[in-house]
C-alpha cells in the first residue's frame, strides 16, 4: 500500500513535489538555526504525510507533528460507557464503522466496546450517516440513539435533519460534537506551558474549513502569532502548505492563507452554519485524555432538547470536576494527539495495540495516528521507500 502510494505520487506530479521539495529545502535553509514544528492538525493529512512519506522529504529542521484532529480518538470513554449500556437496555444504539471498536476504559456489563456489546447481545447497529439512521428508527419505532462524533466537517448532517425537523421522536442523540480550532489552541498552549519546542505554524483542515470557512483560524496567528494554512489533502497540497508556512516564518508574517482554495473561503458554508446555530450552542467539552478544553464542544439548544440522548434517558453529564484521566495504562494517546509524542514511543503499539485489536483510542479509525502509522509505515517503511525511490 505504501509504495503504491508513493509510487502514484510520482508518477503522476513527480515534477511537481521535486520543485516543491526544492522550494521547502530553501525556505528551510533560510531558517537553518531554528527548529521548526509544523503541526499537521487533521487525522487525513496525517495519513497522507505518512501514506506519501512526506516527512522523509523534510530537511533536518523542519518537524511535522500530528495533531488532535481524529473525532473517534478524542471521544471521551464515558460516552462510549453510556451507548454501551443503553444498548443492554432495549434501546438500539446506531454509530458508525469506526467507532463501533473504539475501546471504552471500562467494561459495561462484560463489553468494552460497541462491537463487544453486539456479540453479547447489545442492540447497536452500524449506519453510514445519521439519515440512515433516522430511517432505520422510523422503521421500527422503537427507542433508539444516535452516537454523534464528529467535528465541523460532520456536524451539518446531524443539523440539518433536526433544522428541517424530519427526526422521529424515538431517537435520541448523544452530542459528542466537537470544535478544532479551540483543540488547535489547547495544543499550541500546552507545548508553552510545558517549555517543549513550540509549534510554529498550523496546517488546518481543509475540509473542516469548507464549512466554517478559514477564518476561525486566524485566532492561530492573532493570539499566537503563528501562521496557519488551510490544506487540501492530497500530498502535493500538504507540501505546498509546509512551503507557505516556512515563507511566512521567514518574512515574519503571520496570518491565515488558504492553500484549498478550490473549496474553502474566507466565511464557510453559510446555510450549514445556519442550521448548526439554530440547533446547537458552543460549550466547554472533553477530550479524551486531555480534559474539559474551553468553548471545543456543541450542545442542543433549547428548542432540540427533546432530542438530547442524556436528557431523554436520565444520563448524569460528565462534568469538570468528575471528568478522570480516561486512557488505559501505557496508552500515549494524549501525548501523540497533542504532537508530543509519536506512536512507536508507545511500548504496546504494533505488540499488544494492533488494528485488529485496539487497546488505545488513536489506534481505531484510520484517521488515527497509531492506526496510520501501524497500517502504512509511519517512522519507518514509508520514509524508507520514499529514499530507495531517490524522493527522500
Ligand atoms: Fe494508545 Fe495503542 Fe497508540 Fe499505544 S499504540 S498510544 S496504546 S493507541
């Protein structure tokens, strides 16, 4: 898979990534006494650093660092806790593919996960959206909840549906809605605080930003001074996004660019927002690992309540002062979504911590880290190839 992904990249824009490399090697140099860390922030442009061994290609003081950007990976054990016992309960519990394995921190009437909850009986059934879901409860009528990860990219599926009111009744949704540029900050702040290299420049999801436009993310450069640039995700576009980072640092610029102009603009998807004003409300949430983070989270508002899973079936929140660590022992999944650490400084993963057999949050969906770097060579294979084939 590695080396047919490299091997696409250069065959179709080898020119094109050679000059790119080029240009990055000469910004970099330009910067050659200062290390610099650039944060890939999303979980897709994770995959493709590591997929197209882009990080063999930078020179020895550029750094790239995954970020938080993985839903399934920040979504607090509690409630995937809460979805599991539901499904004991009589009440079907619809999520989807990824976080069907995504592994709780403890076991709920013998099941750790959703799947293990299936096999013994727990009523959860896979769906490729929300719409599939609603139809499914129509259906049957019977008590059901929807398990709602997801960050901006997704959150207009869920609104639109409550926006246009064609929900049933008969199903509730668990908001596990979360926001990336407050996680983005989070991240930034906490390599200060620890006096760790700093990050100097933010790659922003392009996808997340078709919705909420590039402009949420000039508080990237506005309070910190760091530039940020919205990316698409195919590798030359990951590439093209480091070399703009390094010409701002170099000019002593910092502010917003957007490299995935061919979808995103300055203010977003005006009618998806629309309706997620009208059905959510931003409110401090929790990460998985990392806490409660300021303003990072959607909840219903007033007029949606009706359809809050917690609310319908007497669910205790989580809140700040009972929130607890909620990875499992030896897991780094904390370290490794805030750039801190990279998955092969974890001792259980690709040993006890496989695809298959998941024991930490980053190693389920394939916008995990753990799960990109176990599945395509990350830190090893891919650069490799990237070498052997005279890109690296
Ligand atoms: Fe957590 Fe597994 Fe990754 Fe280790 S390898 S950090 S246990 S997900």
């Amino acid at each position: 898979m590695v080396q047919h992904g490299l091997q696409s990249l250069l065959r179709y824009d080898r020119e094109m990534a050679e000059n790119i490399k080029r240009i990055i090697w000469k910004y970099a140099e330009k910067l050659k006494d200062r290390k610099i860390k650039i944060m890939n922030f999303c979980g897709t442009h994770e995959w493709t650093t590591v997929h197209f061994g882009l990080r063999s290609l930078m020179p020895p003081n550029v750094e790239l660092v995954a970020g938080p950007g993985c839903p399934v990976c920040v979504t607090p054990s509690y409630f995937i806790e809460q979805a599991i016992k539901l499904s004991f309960e009589g009440i079907r519990v619809y999520t989807f593919g990824d976080a069907f394995k995504l592994p709780a921190l403890k076991r709920v009437n013998g099941a750790r996960s959703l799947e293990e909850a299936k096999a013994l009986d727990g009523d959860v059934k896979i769906v490729y959206g929300f719409l599939d879901a609603i139809t499914d409860a129509k259906k049957h009528g019977k008590p059901s909840v929807f398990l709602g990860i997801g960050f901006e990219t997704t959150v207009p599926s869920y609104s639109l549906p409550f926006y246009k009111k064609v929900v049933p009744k008969n199903i509730g949704f668990i908001s596990v809605l979360r926001l990336t540029p407050p996680a983005a900050e989070y991240a930034i702040e906490v390599a200060i605080e620890r006096g760790l290299t700093p990050i100097q420049g933010i790659i922003a999801p392009g996808h997340v930003s078709t919705i909420i436009g590039a402009r949420p993310w000039d508080v990237i450069s506005k309070k910190y001074g760091i530039p940020a640039v919205v990316s698409g995700f195919e590798p030359v576009d990951v590439l093209l996004s480091i070399a703009r980072i390094l010409k701002m640092i170099i000019e002593g610029r910092v502010g917003v660019e957007i490299e995935y102009k061919r979808l995103v603009n300055w203010n977003g998807n005006k009618f998806a927002l629309k309706t997620i004003d009208e059905v959510f409300h931003v409110d401090d949430a929790a990460w998985r690992g990392l806490g409660f983070i300021p303003n990072s989270g959607l909840e219903f508002n007033d007029g949606f309540k009706v359809y809050d899973a917690f609310e319908m079936y007497g669910i205790k929140r989580l809140s700040k002062e009972e929130w607890r660590y909620d990875l499992p022992a030896a897991c780094r999944c904390a370290d490794i979504t805030l750039g801190l650490a990279v998955p092969t400084d974890c001792k259980l993963f690709k040993k006890a911590c496989t695809p298959e057999r998941p024991i930490g949050p980053c190693m389920v969906s394939l916008e995990g880290t753990c799960a990109v770097w176990a599945r395509f060579g990350g830190g090893g294979l891919a650069d490799e190839i990237a070498r052997d084939i005279g890109l690296g």
